[in-house]
C-alpha cells in the first residue's frame, strides 16, 4: 500500500511544535494503515513559499496528510498537547480511516 505523507509545519523555539515533532518521531507511523511518512517543515524557512506562510505561520503546529505525488492535503484538526504516544497513535489511525486515501 502507498505511503502517505504526513507534514508537520513547525517552528524553532516552539514548545507545542517541539512537542509534537518529538512524540510524532517516537511512534511507530509505519505500522498505521496505510503508513505516514514524516515531513518536518520549518515555517520560517526561506523554502516556504508566502502562500504557505501567510496560511499557517501563526497557527503551527500543523499537521496535514495527503499523497506527495498528488499534492493534495488534507488539514488535521489540532493535536491536544495531552496525547502521549499511544494516544497519538491511535489518533492518527482513526483520522486515516475515516479520510479516503
């Protein structure tokens, strides 16, 4: 089954993104179904292009989830900073499967 790719729009010095990133890189994405990739994006990186910007800069973290290949993605709802890892997990898998993908 494809990957999905999950994009994490996050900021240094950010202790929700920091957060985030750090229990995101802790579970184990590749045994949700389909599997998520992680993509880590600085928001303040020269890359971001101004629409990208303006859209989450005041707002990450931000998750989204799509195909790559498709550049189409889907905003998650916020992440509570509650959720320790298990819960994460389990999070994701109920968003991925009710999303169609």
């Amino acid at each position: 089954m494809n990957k999905l790719q999950l994009i994490l729009y996050t900021r240094k010095g950010c202790c929700l993104c920091e957060g985030l990133e750090k229990r995101l890189k802790k579970i184990a994405l590749k045994d949700l179904n389909p599997p998520l990739e992680l993509s880590v994006i600085d928001i303040d990186s020269p890359a971001i292009n101004d629409i990208e910007r303006n859209r989450y800069d005041l707002r990450v973290p931000v998750l989204l989830i799509g195909h790559a290949s498709e550049k189409n993605y889907l905003e998650l709802p916020r992440v509570s900073p509650r959720l320790d890892e298990l819960s994460l997990f389990e999070w994701l898998q109920r968003l991925i499967s009710k999303s169609i993908f």
